[in-house]
C-alpha cells in the first residue's frame, strides 16, 4: 500500500504497532501523543512529523490508526469543536484500536461519517513484544470493505486479523475476552496464594495446575511472575480494572448478573487504591499472599 499511515497516542502498544509498520516499509507520515516529550522522541526514531496538532495529523495522513487510554480520551480526539482528527477528515480511514465501550466506537464511526471519513475497530489481544513482533490478535468491527482495504496493514500487526461484525461487536468481544482473562488472573492469583499459605511448594503446584482442570493461559504468562513477584508492567491492573468495568457495565445492560466479573473489578480497583495501579495485572497476588504489600 502507498497510504501514508499516522499514529495518535504512542504508549508502549502504539509506538512498537508504528514501529513494526515502519520496518516493513508502510510510510508513518506523523506522530501525535498528549506527552509531546514521547511523540517527539518516536518521530525522531523513525525519521517522520511530529505533529503539533491533530488536524495535522489528519491532513498529513491518509490511515490514522489511534491507540488511547480511554473512552474520554477517543472522544477527544474526535472533537465536534476545537482541534480534532475530524478537521478535513474526508476521504481518511481512522483505526480505533484501545480498549473502549462498544458505544464509545459506535459514536466515533457516528462522528467520522459526518465528516466524510471512515472507521474500523481494531481491538487488540496481546501486549507489548506481540505489537513490536506484528502478532497481535486484531478482533476488527465496522464496514467490511473498509476491513478489505485496510487488511495489508492489519496484516503486517497481526498474524490472524479476524472480521467480527458491526461497529461495536469487535469491542463487546474484547470486552469478553479480557472480562475472562482477568477471571482468570484473580483466580489463579488467590489458588497460589492459599498454597502458600498452606505451605506448598508453589513450583510443583503451577506443574500440578498446569496438567489439571487449573490450567489457563494466564498460568503460563502470569503464574511465575505471581509467584516471584515479579511484575513488570505488560497489562496494567489499572487497564484490568477499566477493563473488568466495561465488561460488567455490558451485563449490567443485558440484565445479568456478574459475580466474578463484579468481583474481579472490585479486586484491580483495590490495586489502585492502594497505589499498585501501574503494576501488571499479575500483581493482583500482592492482595492475596500473606505478608506482602496489601
């Protein structure tokens, strides 16, 4: 592809994705994030405009690919006043790839459609050294042509790109994805908890555990590192916390009721209260092993 691709909002996952793209030779026409001092830093690595602005994003770009904190954060952006992403947006594609409600997409594609541009969902799986490696599991939404044509770039940060639906449908499943994984990680953090607590050899348990019923993806990302306290940010708590939120607000709104998703949420909100809010969310094992922070 010849588009020229900018990037809004370079944290750890939107500076490895604009690294990847730059290395497998899409041209990144300009850098934006609210810490100037990050942006800054990107443009110079990868030789490209850091822009003041952005409406000058959007005038140098023909994809935007966006990666905020935030629903607040994606309506910002997408301003109906002030400065904005929508300002001569006709004609531009904008990827919405953080992890918001499915109404905060819904009212983004609403916003670029009357301005003339177009949107896709791009809800991430994964963390940090997938982004700089291109693996990424994309879970996309919105108009499937739209999909069609932004799928060589997709490509090149993800190894299975996956179509889900209608705008708003790629971010319920995220929303679902991560609602089950930070399960999960709460669950297996109390289970390593209560073994140490009984004064098991937390080494055989996570062997047990993992040719047992306890086996989970998070025990092979996250059991070690509870174990060792080791928790160097890839997800953060904080993350989690907004996270277990959206998917409980999604019951909330089909009339169910959510125990462990309430739970959970309740759980990373306690991190941040406590002040371990940037911790990876495998530090949730601060709250549940004797002795430690909490």
């Amino acid at each position: 592809m010849s588009d020229k691709i900018a990037f809004v909002g370079v944290g750890r996952m939107g500076a490895n994705m604009a690294r990847r793209l730059h290395e497998t030779g899409f041209s990144i026409c300009a850098i934006y994030d609210t810490h100037a001092h990050s942006a800054a830093a990107l443009a110079i690595e990868l030789k490209t405009l850091h822009a003041p602005t952005l409406a000058a994003v959007t005038a140098a770009a023909d994809i935007v690919v966006t990666v905020v904190t935030d629903d607040a954060a994606q309506l910002a952006i997408f301003a109906e006043n002030g400065d904005s992403l929508l300002i001569g947006a006709k004609g531009k594609t904008f990827v919405n790839c953080a992890t918001l409600s499915p109404k905060t997409h819904v009212e983004t594609e609403r916003r670029a459609k009357a301005a003339g541009a177009s949107t896709l969902e791009g809800c991430m799986a994964s963390s940090i050294p997938q982004a700089r490696a291109g693996t990424l599991y994309l879970m996309c939404g919105g108009d499937r042509a739209v999909y069609e044509r932004v799928k060589p770039v997709l490509e090149k940060l993800s190894t299975t790109p996956r179509f889900i639906g209608k705008t708003g449908q790629a971010a319920q499943v995220k929303a679902l994805v991560n609602m089950v994984m930070n399960i999960n990680t709460a669950g297996l953090a109390e289970g390593l908890g209560l073994g140490s607590a009984l004064g098991l050899d937390l080494e055989m348990l996570r062997e047990v555990f993992a040719q047992t019923g306890a086996n989970s993806q998070v025990l092979k990302t996250d059991g070690e590192d509870m174990q060792n306290r080791a928790h160097d940010c890839y997800f953060s708590a904080s993350h989690a916390a907004k996270d277990s939120t959206i998917a409980w607000n999604l019951g909330a709104e089909s009339g169910l009721i959510l125990p462990l998703a309430a739970a959970t949420r309740l759980q990373f909100e306690r991190m941040i209260a406590l002040g371990l809010g940037d911790l990876d969310k495998s530090g949730v094992a601060e709250l549940t092993f004797k002795g430690r922070k909490a």
